[in-house]
C-alpha cells in the first residue's frame, strides 16, 4: 500500500492506490488546509516534497488556480492530486491566512 507523509503535521498514512491526498488528509486528520475541495478555491495548495512521479497528472483547475511556475516547482492542488505510491507533502502555515482570503474572494465571486 502506497503511504503519504504530511511533512508538515508529521503524520503518515497508508492509503489505498488512487486515494485522493485532500479526502485522505481530511479522513485521517493530516491537516491539509482547505476550503472548497473542489478545485476553485487553491487553499489546499501543497508542495510535493517526495514521491512527484507517484502522482496523478496535472488537472487543467491546478494549472488554472497555481500556474505553471508552480507546478513546475512541485506544487499541486490535493483536491485534484490521487497517488499511486509513497509521497511525502508539505505546506506553509504562513500561506493559510493569505490563501484563506483569496478563497474567500473567489467563491464569492462565483455566487
């Protein structure tokens, strides 16, 4: 079984094969900021420590909401990201605030 490591609440779990990291995160208590978890919002940002070749392909929403700069520099969106084998993610705390209010901004401005 495939296993993911939140770098950043220092938790790891065993996942089945295409789990989704957000719904995992959410189920398991690894801590993954987010809000909508559909893809609009871009809170649930996470960069991809280890384990970038055990993912899902880039969805058109995480080219959308991060660019290609960013994904380039491993991050992803996890609402959008299953895995296929180990990973280990990461995110910034001092990002929750900032990506928060951007959240907000967007889903109301899709209301």
């Amino acid at each position: 079984m495939p296993s993911i490591t939140f770098h950043t609440s220092g938790k790891t779990i065993e996942v089945d094969k295409d789990a989704n990291l957000l719904r995992t995160s959410i189920r398991h208590e690894g801590s993954v900021p987010f809000k909508c978890g559909g893809g609009l919002c871009g809170t649930c940002r996470v960069r991809i420590v280890d384990g970038q070749e055990h993912l899902s392909k880039v969805m058109k929403k995480e080219i959308d909401r991060l660019g290609s700069d960013k994904i380039e520099q491993g991050f992803r969106l996890a609402c959008q990201t299953f895995i296929t084998g180990d990973v280990t993610v990461a995110w910034g705390e001092e990002d929750v605030e900032r990506l928060n209010k951007i959240a907000q901004r967007r889903i109301n401005a899709a209301q």
